[in-house]
C-alpha cells in the first residue's frame, strides 16, 4: 500500500455508502474526511482544504447543486 498525501473528501448522507468508499479509499492509501450534508462539506473543505471532493446530488439541509455552487 502506497502512502498517498491526498486528501479525499466523501460527502454522502447515506452512512453505507461513505463508509464502503472510505475503506475503499484508505486501502488505496488515501486520506478520507466526510461530511453528511453540504453544510458539514463546506466547512471541512474550509478546515481540510481536500484535494478532491466526492458529491451526492441529493442530501438534506444542502443539496450537492447548492453546495457545488457556494
């Protein structure tokens, strides 16, 4: 397994599927942070600054258009 310095955020509301890409991302040697909404996504990228973000469309209290989009 690599040692990768990128830093992946997941922003997903579905526990299961952030969770399956988590481990399929760390096994990768990536860093992985998450977020259950785009609120949550919008202040770990402030926090993280990730290298890439992994964005549902549809989510409660901000959906990925919205988040995209601020």
């Amino acid at each position: 397994m690599e040692d990768r310095s990128e830093t992946i955020l997941i922003v997903d509301d579905e526990f299961g599927i952030a969770e399956f890409l988590t481990d399929l991302l760390v096994d990768k040697g990536y860093r992985v942070i998450t977020a259950a909404n785009g609120k949550q996504a919008l202040a770990r990228i402030a926090e993280e600054k990730p290298d890439l973000v992994l964005l549902d469309f549809m989510m409660p209290v901000m959906d990925g258009a919205a988040t995209l989009k601020a």
